[in-house]
C-alpha cells in the first residue's frame, strides 16, 4: 500500500492539524454558529412579529450550506481520497479558458459596435433589458464556443 493512500481518508483533514473528525467537528461548529447569526439577523430585519420561527427556520436552511462552504475551506486537498492532484490544469479548464476568451473578445467587438449605432442612429432602449441582452449572449457564445472546442480538441 502506498504511503501517500495511507494518509489520505474519504473525508480528508484539516489544514490546521487533526484528522478528519476534528474536520467535520469543526465545519459543523463554525456552520451552526454562522447560521445561528444569518438566521437571527434575517428573523431580525424581516420578521419581527414571528422571530422564533423566521430564526429556526433560516438557521435550518442554512446550516448544511455553510457547513459545507466551511469544510471546503478547512479542507486540506492533498489528504482527500480521490482529488485530482491540480483541477486548474485539466482539459476542461483548458477549454473553459480558452472559451472565455472568445467570448470576452466578441463582448467588447459586439459592445462597441452597438455603441456605436446606438449613438449614431439616437436609439434609445432600456439600460436594463440590453444588459440583460448582453449577458444572454455572453452566456449563449460561451456555450456555444465550449461545446466546439470541446469537439475539435477532445
């Protein structure tokens, strides 16, 4: 059996020493107490007439969220069983790179374009719908361009 396998367990260790009790232990501590704080002050703000249960309620919604988020953040990566050594480097990141940049390219060739018809011609339209046009079409491009890549380097 390898050393490396040895030292590592399905849920992984802390950053800061212990196993991988001490992980969970903690994530769900640091989580009960942040979601005791997101609840109350959200039961606070909104719901004043029916604290108790607006609290309970967003703390019982929030606490595996934050537990999670809490046990990602603990974690050490190198100690869990089955990560992918440097996901920043994979195929897909690179594609997923690669896609962001065609598309940040067509965002200021389509940006400036309209710009500029928009000024020439006077038109005049929502700042909010062409924002939301925009981001539609950044989103569309980006699925577009990855699904072609993906096809042609994969």
């Amino acid at each position: 059996m390898n050393t490396k396998t040895a030292t590592q367990s399905k849920w992984g260790r802390s950053r800061f020493g212990g196993g991988s009790t001490t992980l969970i232990i903690t994530s769900l501590l640091v989580g009960i107490v942040l979601s005791a704080g997101a609840g109350l002050l959200f039961a606070r703000l909104n719901y004043q007439e029916n604290f108790a249960m607006a609290a309970l309620v967003m703390m019982a919604g929030l606490l595996p969220v934050l537990s999670v988020a809490c046990w990602a953040l603990l974690l050490d990566r190198d100690t869990l069983r089955g990560a992918t050594r440097n996901p920043e480097i994979s195929v897909e990141s690179q594609w997923y790179d690669k896609a962001a940049v065609g598309v940040f390219q067509d965002l200021l060739l389509i940006c400036g374009l309209g710009g500029a018809v928009f000024s020439f011609l006077q038109l005049q339209a929502s700042i909010g719908l062409i924002l939301a046009g925009v981001v539609m079409l950044a989103m569309i491009d980006f699925g577009v361009r990855y699904l072609l890549i993906k096809r042609v380097e994969g």
